[in-house]
C-alpha cells in the first residue's frame, strides 16, 4: 500500500525514530502501524521517545566563525560523559557549520545534515548513544571581526563556555581577552552599554532599590539620590563596556578597547545547562535508575 506522510508522521509522534527510519519500517510491514512500531523497537530506532522526558543539562557550545559572521550553538545531553563522546562531538560540530546558514533555532532543526534534517539527525543519534539530547539555542553574530574563546574546551571549537565578540579595528589578540573578559566576569554581562538592556530588567533593580531605600526610613530626596547612585553602579557592573577589564582591572573595556584601536559592537556568551533546573539525586536512587535501564 501507498506510504502517506500523515502515517509517517504518526509513527514518529509513537516511536520517536526518525523520519526515513519510520517511511521504511511502515514500507517493510506494508503500512501496518503496530507492526512498524514493533520493527522499529526490535531495530533499537524506537528508544529516543522513551528518552524525550529526561532532563538535559549537560552537553556542548559549539561556536563557528566565517569572515565577519560567527555563530554559537547549544546542544545538551544528559550526561558529561556524553559530553566527552567523540560521535556526539562530532554532530555537534556539523550542527555548528550548519547553522551559519540558519536564522533562527527553528530554522536550524529543519536544516539538512546529510540527507536528515538536523532534528532527525538528533532523534537517530539519542537512540544510538542512548540519551535524551536537544538543540536548545542558537545565537548569531556580524560584525568587521569576530572572535570567538572556549572555555573547558572538550574539543576544537566546543566546550563549556562558546564566547563570539564583534569589533572594528583593533587586533585578534585584543579580541580574545575581551571574549575570556565575557567568560569570567562576575557578574555576567547582559547587555554591550545599558541602552540595549532589557527595560524590565532595570525596571525590576529600581524597584527592589527603592524598596530598600524606603526601609532606611530617610526622606524622599535623600532616597532618590541613594537609588540614583545605586542604579548607576548596577548598569556598569552588568553592562560589558562599564565593567572593570579583567586584564587590566584600572580599566573599562570600552577604555581598554580605546587603547587597542577598537570598537566592540557585541557579544555573544553561551553557557551549557544555564537555566536549566537539574533534577537532583542521591545516589541510592541514581544506581536503581541505571539498574532498571
């Protein structure tokens, strides 16, 4: 019988196997739907829908840069171990060239990687690796020069830590510290200057500052100069050319980048599992997990 893409889809949405994997086991079993779903599981291709609800905290950045386009990719595994597999790394990497052509994350999982989009390429290799595994963010940057630093590298280009910066002038070398600057710094920087930070997020510091202001009890004027001084040093120790050059901490890095002959334009800093709650447990619980597979 005649092999629809409805059917196929169905069988997807049952078994988690990739696409071509589904058209064939539905063409091998003449378009018997349990009978696919059952020469799916006996080909190991059905395992991925059992994994999609685990939590994925652990993975790799993967950044890749072109002329004056850089690209940083977020791809998480459950498991460091994984993490460190050469076949995981590997996909990661194509994912990464991948999405020098992509616009958006959506974009990216429906790009092609050999034949499979790169969503199929993933449900097929969860099944493999035995591990829930999904593309998370993708982030894109232009500028004159672009400069990408890894942190924890695990391999060429991937890591834990995938940082791009932009620039005018200046020199690669100036580049890399500002993108190491944007690794380490404590706090993290949210925005180039405060004119690109999200309005809400100032809004709720002025808020929680008069609040705290207001529990001094002083009057009115005297409040508003507290918070007014208060917010000036929030925007610089979040803002990434108000924030003390770790390089050279008797500095911004808009002087130091003065000094070097450059202008940063942005950045781009991509962390594994960053807002990702992890489930926590002992390890009782841990090894009887692994015991029931």
């Amino acid at each position: 019988m005649a092999i629809t893409a409805s059917m196929v889809k169905e069988l997807r949405d049952k078994t988690g196997a990739g696409m071509m994997d589904a058209k064939k086991a539905l063409t091998e079993n003449n378009g018997d739907m349990e009978a696919a779903v059952d020469w799916l599981r006996t080909k190991g291709l059905a395992k991925a829908a059992k994994k999609s609800g685990r939590t994925a905290a652990e993975g790799l950045v993967a950044v890749e840069v072109e002329g004056g386009k850089g690209v940083a990719v977020e791809v998480n595994s459950e498991t460091d171990f994984v993490a460190k597999n050469a076949e995981f790394q590997g996909m990661v990497a194509q994912i990464a060239k991948a999405a020098m052509g992509a616009s958006d994350v959506e974009a990216l999982k429906a790009a092609d990687l050999g034949g499979k989009s790169v969503a199929d390429t993933i449900t097929d290799k969860i099944a493999t690796i035995g591990e829930n595994m999904t593309l998370r963010r993708m982030a894109t940057i232009e500028g004159e020069n672009v400069v990408f630093y890894i942190h924890n590298a695990a391999a060429p280009g991937m890591g834990k830590i995938g940082v791009l910066v932009a620039m005018t002038g200046g020199d690669e070398a100036f580049g890399k510290q500002v993108a190491m600057h944007v690794a380490a710094a404590d706090p993290r920087p949210q925005a180039l200057n405060a004119d690109d930070l999200d309005p809400a997020i100032v809004e709720k510091e002025r808020q929680v500052q008069i609040d705290i202001a207001r529990e001094s009890g002083k009057p009115e004027q005297v409040i508003e100069k507290m918070i007014e001084g208060r917010m000036k040093k929030f925007l610089a120790e979040i803002t990434l050319l108000n924030q003390a050059f770790v390089v050279n901490p008797d500095l911004t890095v808009e002087q130091a980048a003065k000094e070097a002959g450059a202008t940063i334009t942005g950045f781009v800093r991509l962390e594994v599992g960053e807002g990702i709650e992890k489930e926590e447990e002992d390890f009782a619980a841990e090894v009887a997990k692994a015991a029931q597979g």
